[in-house]
C-alpha cells in the first residue's frame, strides 16, 4: 500500500485546525486533518472544545438559562404575567447538544465542499521521513500518512486541583459543568474566572445556590477595574456570592456530594457542602499522545509548543496554533493563528495582531473589551484621556430594560488614539466589534464620535464615550 501524502497535515480539528485546514486547502493544497474528539456514539465529532464542551454548548445554556430566568423575574415588569413556570432540564439539554451537532455537521460539510481528508483518530509524529512528516493515526483503523507541513492544534484540557481529580460525576470540568441532569441544590465553582462566572451564572439562573471561591483578592484582575467593579456589583445583586482571596483546602468527595474546606480573605477556616462541584481554574496545553519526543519538537515550561510570533515551532515545516501555544486561549485567537499560518505556507505573509483581540464573558450583564485597560496604561506611565457612558442614560437601553453598565473609551492624551475599549452591559459582546474595527484602523476616538450611529441603539451608548473623552457627551 502506498503512503497518503498531504501537502499539509493538521493535527486537532478544533477552531484553530478546521479554520487552518479550510484556508489552506481555499489556497490550493492538498489537506488532511485529523480529529480524535468522539461523539456519544463513538463517531467523529468536529470542533475540538469549542464546539463539543466550550464556547457553543455554553452559551446554549446561558441563553435558555437567560430565558428561563427572564420568564420568572423579568417579564412582569413588561407587563407579561406567567403562571405555571416549569423548567425540563432533559430538554433544556437536548436542545444544547442539537446546536452542538448542528455545528460538527457544519464543520463536515465544509470539510465536504473543501476537499479535505478527514481522518478520525489520535494523530501522533513517528518521524522525520523524505517529503516532510511521518504521521501515525490511530482510529478505528491505523494507518501512517506522510504530511510535507504540519500544523499542530491539539488544544487545551481542563486544569485539575491537586487531590480533586474530575469525576464528572461530583467533581466536574467545563464537560460535566455543561451537562448537570439535575440542577443542583447547592453548587460550588473554584476559580472566578470565565468558565466560574458563565458556568455559575447558567446554574444560579436555573435555581442553583452558587458559590464562587475565588485565590486572588481582586475580582477579574485582568478586566479593567471600573468595568470589574461594575460587573461585581450586578452578580451581587443577582445572588452569586463570590468569595475573593480564599485558601482552597481539602476536597472530600462521597455519596452526598462534595466538602470543600477553606480559609476567607481574613484568614478563618470555613466548610462548604456543595452536590456539585466545578473547578474553573484555567486550562493546560495538550499534547497528550501527540509524540513530541519523537522528532524533538520542542515544549515549554507549561507544556506549551514553543513557538515564534508566526506560529514557527523548532521544527522546519511544523507549526503549532490555538490553545497549545502561548497567547490567551480563545477559539477566535485560534482560528486567526490558523489562517496566518496556512497564507505563511503558501508564502504570503499571514499576520495576527494580538492587540486587536477582544475578550466577551457572556454573563448578564456581558462583559467585553479589547485593548489596555486603564490598570495596564497607569503602570505604563501613559498619559491617557478616559471617557464613559452609562447605560442607563441610552434609550434602547431603557426600553429594552437592561440599563446596568458602561462603555468606557481609554485615548491617547496626545494624539487621541483609541488605546482600549471596556464594556459591562446588555449585548456588549455585539458592540465591542465596533471598537476592534477602530483600533484595527487606528483610528481616534473622535473619529467614532463624528460617526453617525442608529437612533435608538445600544451602540450610541460606543459612541457617547467617544464623545466623553472630549468632555462633550450629548446625552449625559
Ligand atoms: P481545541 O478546540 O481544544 O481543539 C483541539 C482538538 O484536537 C480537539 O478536538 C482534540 O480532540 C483534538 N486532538 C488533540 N490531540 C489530538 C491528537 N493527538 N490527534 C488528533 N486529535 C487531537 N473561547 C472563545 O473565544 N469564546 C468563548 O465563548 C469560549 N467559551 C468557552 C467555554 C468553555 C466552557 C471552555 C472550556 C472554553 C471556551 N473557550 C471560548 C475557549 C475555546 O474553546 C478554545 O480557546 C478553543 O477551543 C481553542 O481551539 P483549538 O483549536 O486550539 O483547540
Ligand atoms: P481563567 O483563567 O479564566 O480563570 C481561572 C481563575 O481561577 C482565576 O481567576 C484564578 O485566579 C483562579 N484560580 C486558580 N487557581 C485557583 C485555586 N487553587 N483556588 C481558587 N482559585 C484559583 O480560567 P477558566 O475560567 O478555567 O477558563 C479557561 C479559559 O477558557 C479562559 O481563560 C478562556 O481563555 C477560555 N474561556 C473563554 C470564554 C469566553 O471567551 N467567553 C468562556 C470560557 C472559557
């Protein structure tokens, strides 16, 4: 039998190896990807943690959660009376896992249209070999193929706490966390970060207690402290009680569920019986099976491939995108680094520009940003003019109902420059778009004043904090 030869291998069909196998195969090569992610039957599954246990599935959930809780707190204001309110959770799941697979199918389909071979299976190096790469695959059945560029995407695994490995039955990751069949009478999440706060919000919604525990002292330390502190205050109101600066201690997992003992911001020992447990503590680099050692490719200290700023490995023609890199794991920063590097193959030149890339917590109220914050600008010593515009003073804001927040525009003093944007509030995941096109265009942010926006829209709220830089919001 002769040896399949690719032009380019790409080994993880997540985010950042479908979009990389698609751009590669749009410029002209001859493309294989290879998954090993399995559906629950056992079948191919394509998407990676996006797709099977991240971004989709979540925000599934946060929107049936959203609109379960809309019908129970929020509808009598509009006027709308509802009796007989019930939640089918069985349902409530069923629904998530159809959006999931609407979305494999999709990535089949493009796999389909693009003339990419999809093999599914672990994809491990064995060698160096004359044309570029000898790649074993181990499915169903196992075969070697022989790729002349390869692109490794192999993702991220979820972060476990010493001596609290998942069970996914008590103790859960993000996978568990998606697919509870129960809502849990008492929850607890460790860490406060984005999966804690989307993952704690679906389920508070749906009537869980929640608790949040969380190591550091300061609430979403990376967020801009004004946007954070505005965020904390709504989660307060809304019940999900986190505890910042705790001391996380030993976890006993049994029959009726999970003890947490641990130590508060002032130094006291506490104990939390929880049925459910969700560690949220960050993500690790996955190169599980993959056979770095094989061909020598080179890892670093956290076990990420060491790359260059072009996604360049150690290894001549290998690549590595995605979370198994340096840089923030977001399935958009994933799939940019994905077409970067398959243009870089075809000797264009690919680029990815990692101060453009904007973050979204999707709790409620959202939370997004892209930029420095003003934190970040202050230890610079950057000289800075900060503008910002409530919520509560935007019609569409009011008419809608969902008044809580800001926009928050940081300039240059000098030349006016937009240097970050931060936003808490209702669908800022959709307005900060807004302020990546201007930064991408550098543009300042009197030229997003000067612009004309919808009346009424949310986005006049972007636009009246460009104003407030100059000093001269209209509306406020
Ligand atoms: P992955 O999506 O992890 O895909 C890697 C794929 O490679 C997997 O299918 C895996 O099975 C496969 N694989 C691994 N090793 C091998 C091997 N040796 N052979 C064959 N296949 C292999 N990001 C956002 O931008 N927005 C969000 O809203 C968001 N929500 C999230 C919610 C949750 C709960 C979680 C956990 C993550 C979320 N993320 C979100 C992060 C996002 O999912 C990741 O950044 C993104 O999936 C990374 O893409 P990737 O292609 O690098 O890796
Ligand atoms: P995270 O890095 O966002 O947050 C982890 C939190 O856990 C931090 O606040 C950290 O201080 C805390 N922590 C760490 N160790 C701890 C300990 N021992 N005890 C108590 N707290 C501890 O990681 P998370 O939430 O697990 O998510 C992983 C990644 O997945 C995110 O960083 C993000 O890249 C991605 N993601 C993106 C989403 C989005 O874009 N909307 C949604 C969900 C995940």
């Amino acid at each position: 039998m002769t040896t399949k030869q690719f032009d380019v291998v790409v080994i993880g069909g997540g985010p950042g190896g479908y979009i990389a196998a698609i751009r590669a195969a749009q410029l002209g090569f001859n493309v294989a990807c290879i998954d090993e992610w399995k559906n629950a039957k056992g079948g191919p599954a394509l998407g990676g943690t996006c797709t099977n246990v991240g971004c989709i599935p979540s925000k599934a959930l946060l929107q049936s959660s959203e609109h379960f809780e809309h019908a129970g707190h929020g509808f009598a204001d509009h006027g709308i009376k509802v009796s007989g309110l019930a939640l089918d959770i069985d349902k409530m799941l069923a629904r998530k896992d159809q959006v999931v697979k609407q979305n494999n199918d999709g990535i089949t389909y493009l796999f389909k249209k693009n003339k990419i071979t999809s093999f599914h299976g672990r994809g491990s190096f064995v060698k160096a070999a004359e044309g570029g790469y000898e790649i074993k695959v181990a499915g169903a059945a196992e075969e070697t193929i022989v790729g002349k560029h390869i692109i490794v995407a192999t993702g991220s695994n979820a972060r476990a706490l010493p001596g609290a490995a998942f069970d996914e039955e008590n103790i859960l990751s993000n996978d568990g966390a998606l697919r509870i069949g129960a809502v849990p009478k008492k929850l607890a999440l460790i860490g406060s970060g984005v999966i804690g706060l989307e993952m704690g919000s679906v389920w508070r919604r749906l009537g869980s207690e929640v608790t949040v525990l969380e190591a550091l002292p300061t609430f979403l330390g990376a967020v801009d402290e004004q946007i954070a502190k505005e965020a904390k205050k709504a989660f307060d109101k809304q019940g999900l009680k986190i505890e910042l600066g705790v001391k996380v201690g030993e976890i006993k997992s049994g029959k009726k569920g999970v003890s947490i003992a641990w130590t508060n911001a002032k130094g006291e020992a506490q104990v939390l019986d929880v049925d459910k447990l969700i560690v949220s503590i960050g993500r690790v680099p996955n190169t599980i099976g993959l056979a770095a050692d094989a061909v020598g490719l080179a890892l670093d200290e956290r076990g990420a491939i060491t790359v260059d700023g072009d996604c360049k490995t150690n290894l001549p023609n290998v690549w590595a995108i995605g979370d198994v890199v340096r840089g923030p794991m977001l399935a958009h920063k994933a799939e940019e680094e994905g077409v970067a590097v398959a243009e870089r193959i075809a000797g264009q030149h690919g680029h990815v520009n990692f101060n453009t890339i904007p973050w979204v917590i999707y709790t409620h109220p959202e939370i997004a940003w892209v930029g420095q914050t003003e934190q970040q600008l202050k230890a610079e010593g950057r000289a800075y003019k900060a503008g910002t515009f409530p919520f509560l003073a935007n019609g569409r804001a009011r008419a809608l109902g969902d008044t809580t927040g800001m926009v928050k525009f940081l300039a240059d003093a000098a030349t006016d420059e937009i240097l970050g944007v931060h936003m808490v509030g209702p669908q800022v995941s959709e307005l900060i778009s807004e302020a990546v096109v201007a930064m991408e265009f550098k543009a300042s942010a009197e030229d997003i004043a000067r612009i004309c926006h919808a009346h009424p829209s949310l986005s006049e709220a972007t636009k009246e904090a460009a104003l407030a830089v100059d000093k001269r919001t209209l509306n406020f």
